[in-house]
C-alpha cells in the first residue's frame, strides 16, 4: 500500500481537496438550534461520513486515503463500532483484496446479539490472542466509541496503540484516548472544514 497521504500546506494532492469538498457536499449539515451529537453534546455542526460510502467517487477516495493512513501504522486488523464505522471498516478490507497487503478486520456490536450465537463481535471466526488491533471510526468528540472498541478488543487478548478517525472534532478525543496509550490518527479534523469558534 501507498505511504501516508500526508498534506502540507500549499501541497495538497487534487484527490485530497476532492476529497474535502465532498465532505463538506455530502456529510456537512449546519443548524443554529443545534444537534444531538452520539456523546450527548450538543452542536451547531455534524459531519454525518456514512453519505460518502453511497457515491462511488467519495467511497473511493475516502477509502484510499484510509488505506494510505493504515500503511503507516503496524497491525494485523482492524475493527469498527456500528453503525457508522462499519462502512470504512469494510470498504478498506474489499479495496484491500486487490493489493498485495490485504487487510482482515472484526465490526463490534454494540451489544452482544440476543440470539444465534450470543456474539458481539462480527465478521472473523477467530481473533488470535496478541492481535494488534486499529480501531477505526468516522466522526470523533470525546472518543467513547473507539474507547468501546478498544476495550472489547483488549478482552479479547489484543494489543491496541492507534485508533483512526476520519474526522475528529477535536472535542477531546485524542487527549482521552492518550491516557489509555492509544495515539489517535485522524484522516481530517474539524478545523480543516471550520473555524476554531465553530461549536
């Protein structure tokens, strides 16, 4: 796989800024009176990132830039909360197959199933103790997701160091999930779509 899709400033890759300005199309909403965010808070702003994997140019792009973020990191799999990480969770295994890293990743349930085989976790039989695991989300405030993920992940017997986010809201996130030794990696962060007072 490609290294990492890194952009400096007056450098940004044409995929990149198409990128962006498909976020800001598809996912961006704006209301003064506010939104009901997945942590409980309450903002002017939501990035809503499952639209992108409808349109085949943004799940392209979106994914291959998560695909340039993995290849810098070390790990044997991947793993997302539903809903809303199940999406680039999946689409990086199926755009995976066709290199010559293909990835293997588990979706984690938010809660166990009520029935069949009782499991929380998805799409893989069995999860080697000592796995080192990424867990990936779309949008990030105060990392409870990817807090989630990393625990079942961790009971599981895995080792868990990096998370990735496509966006981080930069709502303290990255500081939570430190303190737990994890190093968040966001593919965007709400200050490259908004202003610093955007709340």
């Amino acid at each position: 796989m490609p290294g990492a899709n890194v952009t400096v400033p007056g450098t940004e890759t044409a995929p990149d800024a198409r990128l962006k300005e498909l976020i800001v199309e598809l996912t961006l909403f704006r209301n003064e009176e506010g939104f009901t965010l997945a942590s409980g808070r309450k903002s002017t702003f939501l990035f809503n990132l499952k639209n992108l994997y409808g349109e085949p140019e943004a799940a392209r792009l979106v994914t291959n830039r998560l695909l340039d973020t993995l290849g810098t990191l070390e790990f044997d799999l991947i793993a997302g909360i539903e809903l809303g990480a199940v999406f680039p969770v999946t689409a990086a295994i199926l755009q995976s197959a066709t290199t010559d890293k293909p990835i293997r990743g588990f979706v984690v349930r938010k809660k166990a199933k009520g029935h069949g085989s009782l499991n929380r976790i998805e799409c893989l039989k069995e999860i080697p103790q000592g796995s080192r695991v990424v867990p990936i989300d779309d949008v990030t405030t105060t990392g409870g997701s990817l807090l989630e993920a990393v625990q079942v992940a961790r009971d599981l017997g895995c080792t868990v160091t990096h998370a990735i986010t496509l966006i981080d809201r930069e709502e303290g996130a990255n500081e939570r999930l430190a303190e737990e030794g994890i190093t968040l990696v966001p593919l965007y962060t709400k200050s490259d779509f908004l202003g610093p007072d955007v709340k």
